[in-house]
C-alpha cells in the first residue's frame, strides 16, 4: 500500500548560524581562558550577513594565530524551485596557526551551509563545501586528511532527522566502533566512543518503525516553537550524534591516526573535523579539538561553526 505525503508551503524561516575561530583554556605551563575569537552570530527571520575579523592573537607565545575571520548569512535562494528555499551559511577560518610548536597550519577553514526547502522545509539540505586544512603539520611532519563531506547524505524523506537516518547512523556506528577498539588509543578516549555507541544504539532504535517517526512529526511544531524561545545564542540541548568528515588520514611517523582522532605521545590527542547533529537537525563542525597532557595542559577549540534554522508552520 503505498502513501502519499502531504506537501506544506512554509511561509516563514528563521536562520540561526554561530561561528567562531579559536577557544579553550590552558591550565599548564600558564593558566588561562581563550575567549572566543572573532565570534558572529545570526538568530534573525531578515536576509543578513555578519563579518568578524581578529588579527595577532597571542598566548604567551604558546599558542598563536596571525590572523583569524568568521562570517555567517541567511538569505532566500533566488532559484524557484521548491526543493530551495532558505539557504544559511556560516564560515570559519584560522590563518598561521601554532599550538606549542607541534601543531601548526597555515590555513584552516571550517564551513556549514543549510538549505531548507519551501516546501516541507523543516529538515535542510547540508553541505560542508569549503572546510579544508592548508599544510596541516605535526612537529614538521605534513598531515594529509581525506573528506566525505556527503557524510551526512542526502536529506532525508517525510521530514524525518538526520539522526532518524538508518544509512546516517550505520556510518556513525562504523566510525565509533573503530575508536572504540582501538587498542592503541587511550583506554579513556575509547571509552568516550563506547558510551556514544550506546547512544547510537537508542537513536536507532527509536528511528525503527512508523510509531516513532509519527511520533516526530506529531511534536515537530512543538519542539521547534520550544527551540525558538532559548536559540537566541542558536544552541540546541538536545542529544547529539557524533561524526566526522575525516574519511582517511596520511600515515605520520609521531603520531597514531584512528578514525579522525590523533594521539601525539608526549602532547596529547587532536579530533579533526568533528561534527555533531542534533535531533532537531542541528549541525556543529570543530576543525580542530586538541587535548593536551603533557607538554601542556588544557583544550582547544579551532574553527568551529553551527547552522540551521526553522520554518513555518
């Protein structure tokens, strides 16, 4: 028996995108808080763009960028199609990058762009075009990354989530369950990924069957009016899955690549292309997630932007 699905004109959007170029908070050798470098923020139903720039941070020499900019926009797509309707795009990017002398770049992009149709427009399009390392090194040595940026496929049917996504979830299960069991990692950090595939677990299970996913489009609008009352920062609380675009690592002679984790002895462990999304169909990328242990202490956060949005009714 087949079902057809009714087709809604959203009349309304509202675009939410955040970007940032560098935060974190070094404990060792000097202990100190890195405010948020270059932050913008888009939470407005009006076609908008933001630009923020920062030149010459320094962190007591430990950690330094030459020059930093993040901008995001939201503006209605000019093509009269239903399948385009609100396009969201937030950008991120760090230039003359140097954390202790170990991890250096020239260039790191870090970029998300949504596309919420005009037509059942509650679940976007993504894409993650743009993001790229520039001569990515580890002490010297270069660290050549491969990207999957469909990672997240294309979007879903019936305005289901992404975390709905059997296909989306399978890649994220393979991902977490490489970490996970990988000997060679830190047994905390593996410990991290078991946890998450449990979560994987529940996100799958509750994706399987037409009760659930009526039951996500039954509280869709609610969720969603609720959303919009605390996004004036463009957060969303709700769970997350973790992924990344990272589809392959170079071989370095310091360090052990699994997945798109790093473990540098001496140093400590490096995400690269860290993505989260949310049930409400929230997209994070942090380029660079480094924690250190050793040589320093504390954590860092390189190029990380967020973006989506939501229609109406």
């Amino acid at each position: 028996m087949s079902t057809t699905t009714t087709e809604v004109k959203t009349t309304s959007h509202t675009y939410h995108a955040k970007a940032e170029a560098l935060s974190g908070h070094l404990k060792l050798p000097v202990e100190q808080k890195i405010l948020a470098q270059a932050p913008t923020l888009l939470n407005t139903t009006r076609d908008s763009h933001t630009f923020q720039r920062a030149d010459k941070f320094n962190l007591e020499g430990l950690i330094t960028v030459q020059s930093a900019y993040t901008h995001v926009s939201g503006n209605r797509s000019l093509k009269e199609d239903k399948n385009h309707g609100w396009v969201t795009l937030a950008t991120s990017v760090l230039e003359g990058l140097n954390v202790i002398n170990v991890i250096t770049a020239d260039r790191v992009v870090s970029q998300i762009s949504t596309d919420h149709p005009r037509v059942n427009g509650h679940v976007p399009h993504v894409t993650f075009l743009g993001t790229q390392f520039e001569n990515l090194r580890i002490s010297g040595y270069p660290v050549n990354v491969e990207f999957n940026y469909a990672i997240c496929g294309p979007r879903p049917e019936d305005n289901t989530p992404y975390t709905q996504s059997s296909a989306f979830l399978e890649r994220v299960q393979q991902h977490c369950e490489k970490i996970a069991g990988a000997r060679e990692l830190p047994q905390d950090l593996r410990n991290q990924y078991q946890n998450h595939l449990q979560l994987v677990d529940k996100f799958k299970s509750n994706g399987n069957g037409a009760g659930a996913r009526n039951r996500t489009a039954n509280n869709s609008a609610e969720t969603r009016d609720r959303t919009d009352e605390r996004w004036g920062d463009t957060e969303d609380d709700s769970p997350r899955v973790k992924c990344t675009l990272v589809k392959h690592i170079s071989s370095i002679p310091i360090a052990t690549s699994v997945g798109n984790v790093l473990f540098i002895p001496g140093f400590g462990t490096v995400h690269l292309a860290s993505i989260e999304v949310s049930q409400n169909n929230y997209f994070t990328l942090t380029m660079l997630q480094i924690e250190m242990g050793c040589l320093g202490t504390g954590t860092v956060s390189g190029a990380t932007v967020a973006a989506n949005g939501h229609t109406r009714p």
